[in-house]
C-alpha cells in the first residue's frame, strides 16, 4: 500500500455491519437510494461499493437501498430518501418519465452523489452532466490503474477534511470535459505524476471532485472508486461517506 490510508477488508466490513446491528435505522431516519444501472461497461467495484455503502450506512445510523430498477425513479419512492449516490453507472439508465422524476427531486432539496463512471452515464441529458459537473472524456490505459497524486483543494469539506495532501494512491484517473463552472472543487489531481509525455499531462492540476449548490438541490462527484480494492480504503471510503453527508436533505 502506497496511499497510507488502509484497507479494510471484507471481513472487517462484515464486522462493522455486526458491530452496528443495534444501531440499525428506523423509518424516521435517513435513508439513501443506491442506484447501479449499466447499460454500457460494467465495473467489477459495483458489488464491494454496494457491500461498503451498507456497511457505512449500518455503522452511521442510515438505511441503504440498493437498486438497479429504473423504475423507482418516481416522486413517491423517491420522496423516501435523502440522497441518491449513482454508483458506476453507465449509458442511458432513465427514461424521460424518470427524468422528469429526478429532476423533481433533486429541484425539491434531494441530494446527489456521483462516482466514478456515473459522469460516464446519459451524455444525451444535458440536466444530467450539469448536476454530475462534467462528463467522462477517457482515461489513460496500458494501464488503466495507475498510481497518482492528489491534492486536496478544499480542506473545510467533509469530504476532503481527514484526507493527507498530496495522497497517493492507484486509480483508474478519468479525464473530464464539459466541467462546469462555479464548482467548490475538493480535490485535484497532478497529471504529471500518472501521464508521461505522450499522453500530453496538463501543466497544473486540475478538479477530479467537487461539490455544488444546485437547482434547490446539493451534489457531489467524485472521480475515483474504478477498483474493487477502492471499497476497501479506509481513506476513499472517509471520502465518499463524506461526500454524501453533504448533500443529505
């Protein structure tokens, strides 16, 4: 391990759930939708993000669902929930009615959290990419998962508040294009610490998370989590459980 933060692994993530059996949430507290659907590439991470989430939610006193039906995209079930993480989602997962319904939601205070490929999910949404904040653009490869930097723009987020800056760690490092403005950027990633020449490394860092006030709503998206062993970093886990307690409604 080069990123110092630690890995839990998956017997320790089971014995977080038990640990935290007595302080299982009840239907007064908050609850947040898990949202998988792929239509294009599949990540292997999907399930441990699934697992981890669980885990997290067990261990804060918030009840996680886990779905892959576009159907429950709708203002009575989404109603329910404080938040909605689309975990590596990809290509065209709602259907207009659905968008319609989560646009609602999100314009009503509901929260958005993003990872990973979910700014590789409907680029014939425009709504979408302005909430996710941009859209996937490639990634180096031959590699795919590489060791980079990154450096922590906002410290006073609670998703970057207990990270170290710089932070090493291995990834799969998306570059972004259509990145919006007016984004409170948490993290930046040093190109130069996992492109060589020829793949052309910007000059200064740049955003690979954020968070943002929007349309009545709150979102946050992050870059990383392309690797099963992401959902086992104590560190990623601390930063994407945070992110999502930011944007709870």
């Amino acid at each position: 391990m080069r990123n110092g933060g630690g890995r839990l692994a998956p017997a320790v993530l089971v014995g977080m759930t038990m640990a935290c059996a007595s302080t299982a949430p009840t239907d007064e507290e908050a609850r947040i939708l898990v949202f998988s659907r792929t239509e294009q590439f599949r990540h292997a991470s999907i399930e441990p993000g699934i697992q981890a989430l669980r885990a997290l939610g067990e261990q804060h006193g918030i009840a996680v669902d886990a779905t892959e039906d576009p159907s429950r995209f709708n203002a009575e079930q989404l109603a329910a929930y404080a938040a909605v993480v689309f975990l590596s989602t990809t290509g065209d997962v709602l259907d207009e009615e659905q968008q319609d319904a989560f646009m609602e939601y999100v314009r009503g205070g509901g929260g958005f959290v993003g990872i990973h490929s979910a700014s590789d999910t409907e680029y014939d949404w425009a709504w979408y990419g302005r909430l996710v904040g941009g859209y996937f653009d490639g990634h180096p490869s031959n590699p795919g998962v590489r060791s980079g930097t990154l450096l922590v723009a906002d410290v006073a987020h609670p998703a970057t508040e207990s990270l170290p800056s710089p932070w090493i760690r291995d990834d799969e490092w998306y570059d972004i294009r259509d990145l919006q403005s007016g984004l409170r950027v948490l993290l930046d990633i040093d190109e130069s610490s996992y492109k060589d020449e020829g793949e052309a490394p910007a000059v200064e860092p740049r955003p690979i998370a954020w968070f943002q006030e929007f349309e009545g709503g709150r979102a946050f998206y992050t870059a990383l989590g392309h690797t099963s062993e992401s959902y086992e970093e104590q560190l990623f886990l601390q930063h994407v459980w945070g992110g999502i307690m930011s944007v709870l409604r």
